[in-house]
C-alpha cells in the first residue's frame, strides 16, 4: 500500500500543481440555494399543516375524512414536490438531493393512493405519514444546509 | 528560492485534517439526530401493527417505506460528506498555490 502511494505520489503531486497554477477548483457538490431550501421549508410546513388539520378536524367514523376532501391538497402538494424535484434535477453535481426529493415524492404518490382506495385514513396512519415525511424533509434541508459547508472555510 | 515539497505537504495535510476534524461533529450530531428518528418512526410502527391499524401486508410496505427513508438519509450525510471533502481538497490546493506562488516570486 504504502509502495503504492510512494508511485504514485508524483503523479497526485503533479495534478494538484497542474490545479494550483490554473487557480482551480474541485467541485463534488453545487453551492447551496437560497430558494430551494426556502421552498423546502415551506412546503414541509404545508405538509405538517395538511396532516395535523386532518386530525384536528375530522374524524375516521365520518365521511369527513373522505379523500375527495382532500384531493385539492394532495395535488397542491404533488406539484409542489414535483417543482422541488424539478429543481434539484437541473442542477450539476446534486444526484443526492434529487434521490431524497425523488423518494419523497414516491411516498406522497403512495399515499394518497392509499388514501384514495380505501377512502378512510387511520388517526394513526395520518400520525405515521406525518412522521414519515417530516423526516424526508429534515433529510431534505440536511443536504441543501451541507451545501453551505463549501461556502464557510474552517477557523 | 526552492520548494520544500516534505514542509507544503505537512501543511497541506495539517489544512486537510483541520477541515475534517472541523465539521466531524456536525456530520456526528446528524447520525445521532437520524438514528432517534428512526427509532420513533419503528416503534410507531410496531404500535399500529400491535393496534390492528396495520394488517400484515401494510406493516410490510411501511417497513420498506422505512429502507428508503433510511437511503434518503444517508443521501443527505454523503452530501455532507462530500461538501466536506470539497473543502479540504481545495484547502490543500491553496496552500498548494501559496507556496508556489512564493516560490515564483523569488525567483523573479
């Protein structure tokens, strides 16, 4: 191992030179976005807001839980993620935002289907699906706030 | 004026290791943050298949709902990580370029 690094040392050496002399920069993740981590948090909100009215004002023994009440807000929340989605995708170098925004977009989708089949969702499962996203979306500013790390030199 | 190539890899190393060691509790505190979550979201789990709001089939889909809130995660440390290793390759390239720089000043 150590014979190898010896080898190759001058080659490593002659890159990080070659990279110097040009002023160059490596690049393993894009800068962080303001409005990116802004609608992250926003539409996180929407989302904790939509499952805690859910159980707040309506009850699983009544039709007033019925999907078709809240079908408006699956779809403003779907083209939400999708935006969100859309944004992360278009940018160089950002495969692992996009993977989180990608999954949870796949959960949502599944669950209002859930929802929509059998037209009932449980106090419980409303409590699990909030939880659920609740950490994709902590997932989610994790990885837009690490971007800040390139932007902020160690002291 | 010569290069002291063993002294600019010292240093280099030394900008390396202070930017790793530098955010290593950060990376630490969201390993932590993640781990407590999950277990929240498992023992929710369990409770609702105890409870019957769970038959065996959705208990089964919600435990690999769960596997890709866990890639999701690990998703969100690799960004960390990467951004990390951003940061010491190019503090290792600038004390590269400093050093280069003085060299070439003394020999003009």
């Amino acid at each position: 191992m150590k014979k190898q690094l010896t080898r190759y040392l001058p080659i490593i050496l002659f890159c990080l030179v070659l990279l110097a002399i040009n002023g160059c920069r490596i690049t393993f993740v894009p800068a962080y976005d303001t409005q990116v981590a802004t609608q992250i948090d926003e539409t996180a909100k929407t989302v904790d807001k939509f499952y805690l009215s859910m159980l707040e004002t309506t009850t699983v023994e009544d039709s007033t839980r019925s999907y078709a009440l809240f079908m408006d807000q699956y779809v403003s929340i779907e083209a939400e993620l999708n935006s969100l989605f859309i944004k992360n995708k278009i940018r160089p170098l950002n495969q692992n935002s996009t993977r989180i925004c990608e999954i949870t977009l796949q959960l949502w989708q599944k669950y209002k289907e859930e929802h929509k089949k059998k037209n009932k969702l449980s106090n419980g499962l409303i409590k699990l699906n909030q939880k659920t996203f609740s950490d994709l979306f902590y997932a989610m500013q994790v990885a837009e706030s690490g971007k800040k790390i390139i932007d902020n030199p160690p002291k | 004026m010569s290069l002291d190539i063993n002294k600019v890899i010292a240093d280099m190393l030394a900008a390396i290791k202070g930017t790793v060691v530098d955010k290593h509790e950060k990376v630490e505190s969201i390993a932590k943050q993640f781990l407590i979550q999950n277990k929240e979201t498992l023992l929710l789990i369990a409770e609702l298949r105890i409870s019957g709001e769970l038959d065996d089939e959705d208990f089964k889909s919600r435990m690999e709902d769960q596997k890709l809130v866990l890639e999701a995660q690990f998703n969100a440390l690799q960004v960390i990580s990467k951004a990390i290793a951003q940061q010491a390759a190019n503090a290792a390239i600038d004390v590269l370029e400093k050093a280069i720089i003085t060299v070439v000043k003394g020999v003009l």
